[in-house]
C-alpha cells in the first residue's frame, strides 16, 4: 500500500494483523511508543489524516492512502513545532516516553478542548509529572530559564540537556534503535500458582516456522541469586534461578521461545506441551505462616540459611525486633492509649516504558546488553556471575530511561536475554507487554501495619509500637530492605522514649513484590501518620501541635529498629519549617460544603528518609576538555526521569565558572570505565552529583595550575570565567587545556536526613462517596534546591502517583492466585482529570552533606501522601479508613453504614 508519513510519500505492505504502530516503527518512526497496545495510554498517538488516533488500535491496512504524521512530522531540532516548543519552554516532561504522544494530540486540540484540557487529554496518561507542567506547556508557561553567563548556576530552572530529543521524538529509549539480524524472545508463562514441573515437549514450538530455539530449565545456570540489585549482593536472599522447575506464582516463566518474528516467537511458545504437577498455594502471608502451610521454598534449613531465607519450611524471610526503654512502662504512664491496624495494598509502578532489552555479542566478543534498567553497572556484576564470565567481556548500557520508581532496579529479562543471544549468536529483543508489566514483575509489598501509641493529656509521646507483617510474594527480592527500611525513620522522626518494632516478611504464591517509590515508609508511615491524627482527636489537640511537640530535633539520638543510625546526621533540618509552610498554607484554604451532599475537611502527615541507601553506595565521575573546548563529563548514574543529568551538568558548570551548555554529558554505561551502584534511593544527586562536584573542581584546580605555570603567574591569580581561563587581561582558551582531564568519587557513607509534609482540603460526596480534593499542598526539605523548577516537578509527580495509591490503584490478585486487572483500563493510574494542582514550598535548608548543599527529593514526597488523605477524609465525615484505596464505593460504603449507625 502507500500512505504519506511525516510528509514522505511511502509505501509499505503490513504483516496480517499488523497495527499501524508497529509499521510505523519497523519503518523507523522511534517517536511512536508502546505503552500499553490496549488504546489506553496514547504513548502512540499519531494524526491520521489531521485526527490524533491510537496507532496501536488501528489496524496498518487502513492507512493506506491517508496522511500519517507523527511527533517527528510536526517539526525536528531546527525548526520546532509549536507545541514542541511549548512543551520544551515548560519542561512538561520527566522521563519522557509518553511526551511525544501527548505533544501529538495537544497539537491537533481546538481552543474548545483546550479549554476542558482534562477531557481532552484522557487518553493520554503520563505516570511522572503529576501533569502540571504539561498544563502549563499547554497554557504556554515559561518554566525553563534561558541560559546565560551567571556567576551561579546551582538553583535555577534550566531545562534537562534531552529536552530537544524529547519533543521531537528523537531521544532514543531502549527499543528505538534498527538493529541488523534482530530475532525476538518471547515467554511462557505458569498458569498456577505452586506447581512442579513434571514434564515439557518442545517438539511442535520448534517445528513452527521461524523459531530458532527453545530455552527450558534444562538450558539454565543452576546458580540461585536474587533479581533485585543492591551494592552488597547479600542485602537480598538467593531463591531465583533463570529457568525454574517449581513454579511459585501465576506468570512465572516457564520457558522461552527464540524466534525471527514477535508472532513466530508466540507461536512457538502456544506449541509448548508442559505437564505439571499442581501443588497446593499460600495466597496471603496470614495463612503462609499458618502451622502446616505449604513451603513457597523448600529445602533443606541449612541450604535455606546459606541463601539467607530465615526460615523457609514456615515461609518466614526476615523478622526484625527492637526497642528502646520499656514499652509496658510507657503504656502505663500514658493518659490515652490509641491502637489499631491498618493495611496498604498493591500498587504497581506502571512506567510507561515496560521492561526491554536487546542483548547481542558484538565484533569483540562482548556481550552488549542494552536496557532499560536503573543500575546498569550491578546487572552487569550479575550477569558476570550467572555466566561466569569476566566483568570485562560484559557491557550494559542505557540511554532514556521510560520511568523506573524502583521497578528496574531488578534483573528481571536481562538473564534470560543473555542466554539467549549466547544460544543463537544473533541479537535478541524482548519486550514485556503491559499484561506481563502487571502480572509478572514486582509491585509494592501489601502490609498489614498495627500501631499502638501512648501519651500524656499535653500530648506527649510516651510509648510506640510498630508490628508490621509484610508480603514479599513468591520471591524475596527487596523483601528485607523494605521491611528493615519501612521500620526505620517511619519510628525514628518522633522523640518518644519507649519504642518497640517487630516485623516479619513472608514469602506466598502471588507474583513479587520488589522496590517500590518510598521502599516500604509508604505502608508504615500510612498506618503511624494515621495513628498519630486518631490520638489527636482523642487528646483534642490539633494535629500540627501534636507533630511538632513530639518531633526529631538536631541533637535528638538517631535510634533505628530498620537500618543502620550510626552513619545519619543532621546535615541540614527542616521539619519545622515544612510543618509550618503546610498549616500556613491550609489555614488561607476557606472552601466550605456546597451542599448538604458534601463535608469538608483538611488533614496532614509528615515523614522522614535518610537520604542514601545504608552500607555504602557508590559512584564516580570524569570530566575533560576535549580539543574543541568543551567539556566531557562522563556519569554512570542513569537518568529515568529524576532529572540528574541536568543537575550533573549544573553542578560541574558552577564548580567550572562555565555553562552547562559547554558540557557534554555521557552516562549509564559500563564501557565507559568508572562506576555507579545505581540510580535508587535517589541518589542520583546526593551521591553521584556530589562526585560530579569533586571531580569539576579537581578540573578546575588543574586549570588554574596550568594556566599560571603557561604564564609565569601566581595559580591563585587566575579564575574561571564562562568559556575561557582569565589570567589578569589575557584570555587563554580552553582547547589549549585539551586532555586535561579530573575524576571524582563518592561512597555515600555519610548520609543526612530530608523530611516532607503533606497537607489536604478535600470535599467527600455522601451519595457517592467521590472525594474531591480542593486544596494539595506539600513542603518538601531538599536543602539547597539545584534546579527548582525539576524539584518541584519530583515533588508533584510523587505526589499524583501516591494520589493514585490512595484513591484507586490497587493490583488485585483472584482465587487462582493471578492478577485480575492486568491493564490500564482495569487498574486506574491518574489522568489529568484525576489531579488537583499541588502547591509545592521548598523549606530554606543548606546540607552539609550533599552536593551544593542538596538533598534526595526523588521517592519522598510519595510517603506522607495517603496518611494525609485519610485524615482529611477523617477530618470531613468522621469516619476513618484504615485501608487504602480509599476508592469511591468503600467511602460510599462506609458513609452509609456510619450513617446508619446513628
């Protein structure tokens, strides 16, 4: 057929079945995305004929003869299109994968739909900005600073160095690239929850055409190790290997299917005969720990310890307990005692970028692994290790990164995928579809929390008690850190002398959780910020007062029950100050009830996080000047929409009296020689900016020294000064330092502490239980904000994901064990009609830790959120939820049955 694509006349003929979004990518249109191949999230959206369409909904076919424009057709990098320039002047993107479809469909709306932009845009979903600055792109908002020659380039709004790339759909993610010999890997999957492999004839999958191979529990490395990635390998329990005998949950991999075409590969996989014996499954971790329950892993005990499972024959991973002073006397010397348990449901990340990878062994002998993952250097320790090959002959790299939030800082396809292309020595794609992102990657560990606190009539603490039972699914990847992390500063922000924490995690036959925005301080701050506003209505004091009298101060010890305290300090503190920007804020908030339908009513909630992972983590950086004049900063930390590359970039131009626009950033990639342990536990700036910063000013240094030995001068005469070396009246120019070149480190041992506070106004319908929220507002402790306007951007996408959490996203598993809502249009991520603007106040902080003075401010603002929500709702209708979602018909529910009761 032909068609017209971004103004080229074309002709093309469509596979049978064929969507127009996959022929528009086989024909190199990389701007065009996958994100769901349901029609629910318009990552693919095109104009047909002037009309924005999902391409993944139409069939190829019916293009012919019409006019396909794509992101790439409406303008590139010399001449943007008006809404690419719009967007790019707001930063109304983080990662970036969706914003191509979205500038799409924003370019065909009319001034009516633009006036009801929520309605207009409901097809287009976005998971990192919260869509703010996407209303402002839209409304024409200048976010972005023009760069000129300042002094300071720290705290101010420059936009990210892909911006370009990204609005004209030329930032190339994982898959957006043409790669010669290409053969594609696609997986079967377990229908059971426990069975054993008894049996699988891979006779017919080989027969149908186009297959190349099949990879079975007989092809696999019997080498057990965990799929999340930390620093210390040992943080995690060993219980994964590539390809199972024992399947644990619904959508295990059971085998893998190699094969010329995505379709051949499906085929191949329908054509696997697997025999299983069905074993009996544990779906909750209340009846996994039940006496007699059957094993998720079973072994023997000593076996089980080496592989550090705390006791696999009772499904038991991890247990912590720990206190300080006597509970029971802490109890006793109360006024009024509060206890209750509350509960924190699945949710999953839901990047618009589902996991992919692309592995090949190159004219070298290297193994290249090209994926979408947040630690690229510990994928490629562990694929070393699974493969027993030297780290050397390995590399793995990334370039745009579609969103993480945690979810890819696993090893989750990259192991299967280097079997593969070693099997068949060619390239091998995978890409997981949105039914498997759901149904078998990781989710956030469900928790059931109970809390019981103590206080005088003041409102003094005088006991805490944290019980917390976690569910880590069929595989402990995370499930020790999210315990051990979600007990620590959820306890430690409140002075109270007697604190006791206990705290299990247990293995059952529902998919994985994993790492999750907030690793774990989500659930249990939900259940103590909760706590903490139940008391205060009982002790009638105001929910700030009770906070701030019972608050961690500078001098307070640091006493952890989840961590390691000892290397946390008060590099800067905050807490006051949010707590004030937020009841200031709330209190100018005067909206009353609109009816008798409705109740008004506001809550808070506030948190703690220490700002680096505990137990080291690690980064390096190098900058040089190259002949041109330039320099060449070169990162190992990934960039997935946190906005670290351009706070790299600030960073080292300050320390460099230069601009960022004279740096070139190359990062997330291991041949490029340095380290990283990864971009999580937000230490994209904290850690790796801070080894930006020593390496820069070590530059800097050298630059001085040359210049003054070149011109018989003092060193501490010449300064740096925008593009060249100023030395009294003489300009040198750079190109003449060309090699000089610095490199700097950090270990993030010291770690420091940020705090943020949530508060809501919100307006709950009787008649339906609808939660209208009138008022968000959120103060964040980031110390020396870098880069407001991307801050500010974190902030309100952490925001508007735990709003999701809160109000309507839940992963839900049935009886059999598997996912029920395996889809976007069951499981309900916000739109821009779901969102209210979150006003976002920064406290006034310096660390003395962090690089510039700056703190984490990445996963955060997501962990007050639904605590702060609850109470609101609370405050409006007196009735209090314990559960979340707070879903419309459960508030209904609840409302009717309260008002029943009189």
């Amino acid at each position: 057929m032909r068609l017209v694509i971004d103004g080229e006349d074309r002709e093309a003929t469509p596979q049978p079945g064929q969507c127009l979004r996959t022929l528009l990518r086989d024909m190199g249109r990389f701007g065009v995305k996958r994100g769901c191949d349901a029609g629910d999230c318009g990552a693919c959206s095109v104009l047909l004929d002037g009309v924005p369409v999902h391409s993944c909904l139409m069939p190829a076919f019916r293009a012919e003869g019409r006019v396909v424009t794509t992101v790439a057709g409406l303008g590139n990098p010399a001449a943007l299109h008006p809404t690419q320039k719009a967007f790019l002047d707001a930063q109304g993107y983080q990662c970036g994968f969706c914003t191509a479809g979205m500038i799409v469909t924003v370019s065909a709306l009319d001034q009516g739909q633009l006036a009801s932009l929520p309605e207009a845009m409901k097809g287009n979903l976005c998971r990192c900005t919260g869509y703010r600055a996407i209303s402002d792109a839209v409304a024409g908002v200048t976010n972005v600073m023009t760069e000129h020659a300042v002094a300071t380039v720290t705290g101010r709004d420059l936009g990210a160095p892909s911006g370009v790339a990204v609005v004209t759909g030329t930032a190339r993610y994982t898959l957006d690239v043409a790669v010669p010999g290409l053969t594609h890997l696609k997986l079967l999957r377990s229908p059971h929850a426990h069975a054993r492999l008894v049996a699988i004839d891979t006779t017919a999958a080989l027969a149908v055409p186009g297959v190349l191979c099949v990879l079975t529990h007989e092809d696999s490395p019997q080498h057990h190790f965990s799929t999340a990635r930390h620093q210390d390998w040992r943080d995690d329990p060993d219980d994964s290997v590539v390809l199972d005998t024992v399947m644990r949950f619904v959508g295990q991999r059971v085998a893998a299917v190699v094969a010329e075409t995505v379709a051949a590969a499906e085929a191949g996989c329908a054509q696997l005969h697997v025999t299983y014996e069905v074993l009996p499954a544990v779906l909750t971790p209340q009846s996994a720990l039940t006496p007699g329950a059957p094993a998720v892993h079973d072994g023997p005990p000593e076996v089980m310890r080496e592989r550090r499972i705390r006791d696999a024959a009772h499904n038991l991973v991890a247990e912590l307990a720990g206190g300080v002073g006597d509970l029971a006397a802490g109890l006793a010397a109360a006024d009024v005692v509060h206890s209750a348990e509350y509960h924190s449901q699945r949710v999953q990340h839901a990047a618009m970028e589902t996991n992919a990878a692309i592995a090949f062994v190159d004219a070298d002998g290297i193994l290249v692994m090209r994926t979408s993952t947040q630690v690229p250097y510990l994928v490629q320790t562990a694929l070393a290790d699974l493969l027993k090959r030297p780290r050397e002959t390995i590399r793995v790299l990334c370039e745009q990164v579609g969103g993480g939030f945690g979810g890819k800082q696993e090893m989750l396809i990259e192991d299967i995928l280097a079997l593969a292309t070693l099997r068949v020595g060619r390239p091998v794609q995978l890409e997981l579809t949105r039914a498997e992102q759901f149904a078998a990657t990781t989710c956030r560990h469900p928790m059931t929390v109970s809390v019981r606190l103590g206080a005088r009539r003041d409102g003094t603490l005088t006991a805490l008690e944290l019980d917390v039972l976690s569910d880590t699914g069929a595989y402990g990847n995370h499930a020790i850190g999210v315990l051990f992390h979600g007990c620590g500063e959820s306890v430690a922000i409140y002075r109270c002398p007697n604190k006791r924490v206990t705290g299990r995690v247990v293995y059952t036959n529902t998919p994985p959780s994993g790492a999750f925005r907030g690793y774990g301080l989500s659930q249990t701050i939900f259940a103590i910020e909760s706590a903490m506003d139940e008391l205060a209505v009982k002790l009638g004091i105001d929910p700030f007062d009770l906070r701030h009298r019972n608050r961690i101060k500078p001098g307070d010890q640091m006493v952890s029950f989840g961590g390691s305290p000892e290397d946390v300090e008060y590099g800067s503190y905050g807490l006051d100050q949010c707590l004030d920007l937020v009841r200031d804020r709330l209190s100018a908030c005067t909206e009353q009830a609109e009816s008798t339908d409705w109740s008004v009513g506001s809550g808070m909630a506030m948190a703690m996080i220490d700002t680096i992972p505990p137990r080291g983590h690690f980064a390096t950086s190098r900058i040089q000047i190259a002949a041109d004049g330039h320099y060449e900063l070169t990162v190992g930390t990934a960039d997935f929409g946190s906005g670290s590359s351009t706070v790299h970039l600030q960073i080292a131009a300050e320390a460099l009296g230069s601009l960022p626009s004279r740096i070139r950033l190359a990062q997330s990639d291991t041949a490029l020689g340095g380290y990283d342990s990864g971009a999580f536990g937000s230490t994209g700036t904290v850690v790796a900016g801070l080894a930006t910063q020593r390496a820069a000013e070590a530059l800097a240094a050298l630059i001085r020294k040359r210049a003054a030995s070149m011109h018989g001068r003092e060193e501490g005469s010449s300064v740096l000064h925008a593009d060249h070396v100023e030395i009294a009246s003489q300009e040198v120019s750079l190109g003449e330092f060309a090699g000089l070149a610095a490199e700097g480190a950090s270990d993030g041992s010291r770690r420091s502490i940020a705090f943020n506070v949530q508060g809501f106004r919100v307006a709950v319908h009787h008649p339906t239980g609808r939660i209208r929220i009138l008022k968000s507002v959120h103060a964040a402790d980031a110390g020396r904000v870098i880069n407001p306007m991307q801050c500010r951007g974190q902030v309100e996408g952490g925001v508007a994901q735990a709003l999701g959490a809160a109000l309507f996203e839940e992963l839900r598993i049935d009886a059999s064990g598997a996912v029920s809502n395996a889809a976007f249009r069951s499981y309900h991520i916000p739109t821009m009609a779901d969102l209210p603007p979150t006003d976002v106040l920064f406290a006034d902080t310096y660390d003395l830790i962090g690089p510039a003075g700056a703190k984490s401010m990445s996963e955060s603002p997501f962990n007050p959120v639904a605590a702060a929500l609850a109470n609101a709702v609370a405050d409006a209708t007196d009735v209090r939820f314990r559960r979340t979602p707070l879903a419309a018909d459960i508030v209904w529910r609840a409302l009717s049955q309260h008002a029943a009761a009189g």
